[in-house]
C-alpha cells in the first residue's frame, strides 16, 4: 500500500513493526477516553468554507521563539524512536529539517543529543524533572552544546499513566525469560525490521541517559530507570532551577488547565503547549482542542501557545490555529511513518499535511497561516460552542 493519509501510515506501522512497539505508539492510558477525544474533537470542529477569494499567494510559515517555522507544525518527541526504524531519531530530524519544521527529542531517545545534533540541525530538547538535579544540569549542558535551541519541559508525567495494551503486549510487567520470547516471536515474524533495527540499529540504549543507567540489559530497563526518577515533588518553584541552567527559551508542556497556564507565565516561560500527553497520562481528561481556546484567551498574549493531540490532518492543523495555537506538534503521526517509511515516510507524511493545510486555507479564505483566527470555524457545528 502507497501512504496518502495519517492513517495510512499507521496501518504501515501495524504491518511493520513489532506487536510491542506497535502498541506502545498507538495505545493510551487506561479505557483510552482522552485519546479517543483528542481525534474526536478535531473531527468534529467544522471549517467555514469561503469561496471567490484570490487565494493564489498563500504563506503557510509562522514565527516562534525566534525561529521562522515552514509551516505550524513540529515533530512531538517520542520515546524510543530508535525501536521503531535504526536511528529513528536521526532520521526523523533529517525529515523535519528538510520540511523547515523542527524535531523535539525526547529525554527517552534512542539517539542522544549529540548523534541527533549531527545531522546538522540541533533539535528543541525535551526534559522531565528528575530527582537528580546534578544529572539534569549535565543533561541541559549537553542540549545547549549540542545548540538545542528550545528546551521543552514535559510537566504532566510526575508518574505514568498506566496502559493496558502495554501489559497485554508483554512490553511492561513481565519477566525477562516471558519479554525474551515476545522479542524472539516479534522478530522471527518482522524480518524487516529485525534487520534494519535489530541488527543494524545498534546501540538500542537511550543515549541521553544511558551514563546515569545501571542496569541495562533491554530498552525497557531504562523506562525503569526513568519511571524511579521522576521527581513527583516538583512544583513551579523548580522552574527557577531549570531557568537558571537553561539560557534558551522555556515551553511548558502537558498543560491542560488555564490557571496552570497563568502559573506557568508567572515562573518565566516562553511558552505552552496545551496536550494530555496524547491520552497517555490521565484518562478521563479533556481533550486537548477543548482545552485550547481557554488558555488561549487567557495566556496567548503573553508567551506562546502550542497544542498537540489527535492531528491527524492538515485540516486539524488549521483548526489548531484558528482556536489560538501559534504551531501544533503531532507525536503518533511521525512515529507511525518512521515505522512504516524511515525517513521517506516522515518527509512524506509531513508533504501530506502541508498539502492539506494548504487546501484548508485556501477553502476558508486564510491566505496567512499567522492570521488564522476563530472565524474559519462553523462554531454551530462545534462540539466547543
Ligand atoms: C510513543 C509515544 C512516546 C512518547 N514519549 C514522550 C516523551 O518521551 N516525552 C514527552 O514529553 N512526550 C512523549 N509523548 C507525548 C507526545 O510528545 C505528544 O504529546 C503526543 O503524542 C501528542 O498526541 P498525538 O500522538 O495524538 O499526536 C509520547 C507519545 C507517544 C505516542
């Protein structure tokens, strides 16, 4: 099958990939409530198509935190993206430079600051707070060597969320003779990728962590590690730590809430972006489009507003914007085509949203991606009015 779609991409990565890492991508936490809203909710929202309006010059890009984006859209960072095709990382953020978007890199990568770096574009970096502040300053060291131009503070992960698919898939919980035989049954029956990642995507350890890691026998091991070190003390006081290390731009990410919105321009930052962790976290809360027009409304004139999960779509993205976003970020979509393509697949998918948004403005009248304001949406057919 040739991918037109998102979609198409996950069902390339359903064929490709391993049950395990497959499920990891695609799952959520619990029931998966929230992940099924995060793609309801855009869906729902109605564009107001216009018609007759000299759409033949159109700019897609936006500027941010002092950078000119092609377009309003950034790649999520995403755990373990070396599992999912060798050096995923690597080649994820060859794909976004070429597209001019940026690749966030996850503290949990395969790929560390340094090998991602050496693709020519340094990505945004992408930190938990961690009870060792020692190891966290040397990380954040690491990042603005490596030229990382923004850093990315996932606060909505004090402790993860449980999910069930990765218990039933044997990715967590089991022991090491019962995930042994998973891997060889996954392998044995996903030649491809056991070639290319299995065999020739070693090291499969996390590479921005892997000093601090003891114990380090499988990839999971290090998900251990990082589950014992999240600091669930934190609070925006800890910010001022992080501010002081770091002497680049600060975007708060996981912030559902409009008073945690205005707590976080209150500690400094430079930005949000509104996300439930793509339903991976808490379950049951509102999808993050819902959650957008309130903090919009109520920090966007003051530090930047992003949003991620459930873009699936140049069409989201548009959507995205018109409820207040600067850029959105989409986690399964790039990790779904980096299964599915490598990189290919990631600047194919990336070709595939442009392409939408660009029919999107042209259909609703917006010639600027900057001015993209509520009135492109039908609100009588929204499930935000
Ligand atoms: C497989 C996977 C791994 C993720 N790992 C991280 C991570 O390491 N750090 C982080 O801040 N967010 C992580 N996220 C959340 C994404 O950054 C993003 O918030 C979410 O995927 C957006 O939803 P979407 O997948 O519907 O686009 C992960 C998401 C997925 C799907």
């Amino acid at each position: 099958m040739r991918a037109a779609s998102v979609a198409d991409w996950r069902e390339l990565a359903r064929r490709r990939l391993p049950h395990i890492f497959f499920e990891y991508i695609d799952g959520g936490s619990y029931a998966e409530e929230t992940l099924r809203r995060n793609v309801a909710d855009l869906e729902a929202i109605a564009l107001r198509q216009r018609v007759m309006r000299d759409m033949s010059t159109l700019d897609l890009s936006v500027t941010t935190l002092g950078q000119t984006l092609a377009m309003p859209v950034g790649l999520a960072p995403v755990g373990m993206a070396g599992m999912y095709a060798r050096r995923g990382e690597a080649q994820a953020a060859r794909a976004a430079a070429a597209a001019g978007v940026p690749f966030a890199l996850s503290t949990v990568g395969v790929c560390s600051i340094e090998e991602v770096a050496a693709t020519g574009a340094p990505p945004w970096f992408q930190l938990y707070m961690l009870k060792d502040r020692g190891f966290m300053r040397d990380l954040l060291a690491r990042a603005q060597e490596a030229g990382s131009p923004v850093l990315l503070f996932t606060v909505d992960l004090p402790t993860p969320g449980s999910r069930y698919r990765d218990v039933r898939s044997g990715f967590t919980g089991s022991g090491p003779l019962e995930a042994a035989l998973a891997q060889l049954r996954d392998g044995v029956t996903h030649p491809a990728w056991t070639w290319d990642v299995f065999v020739n995507g070693r090291p499969h350890t996390l590479g921005n962590v892997e000093a601090a890691v003891t114990q380090k026998g499988r990839v999971t091991d290090f998900l251990s590690w990082i589950a014992r070190n999240f600091d669930k003390s934190v609070t925006w006081k800890d910010i001022e730590f992080v501010r002081d290390v770091w002497k680049g731009p600060i975007v708060m990410k996981g912030v559902l809430d409009a008073d945690d919105a205005r707590d976080a321009v209150n500690a400094g930052a430079d930005g949000v972006i509104v996300s439930n962790h793509g339903g991976r976290q808490l379950d049951g809360v509102a999808s993050a489009i819902s959650a957008l027009p309130r903090i919009a409304d109520a920090v966007g004139g003051d530090i930047e507003v992003f949003m991620d999960g459930g873009v699936r779509s140049g069409l989201d993205v548009l959507k995205a914007l018109a409820l207040g976003a600067r850029a959105c970020f989409v986690g399964r979509p790039w990790a779904w085509a980096l299964g599915g393509g490598g990189e290919a697949g990631v600047a194919r998918m990336l070709a595939t949203l442009r392409s939408e948004l660009t029919v999107a403005m042209i259909l609703t009248g917006c010639a600027n991606a900057r001015d993209a304001g509520r009135e492109l949406l039908d609100l009588t057919h929204s499930p935000l009015r």
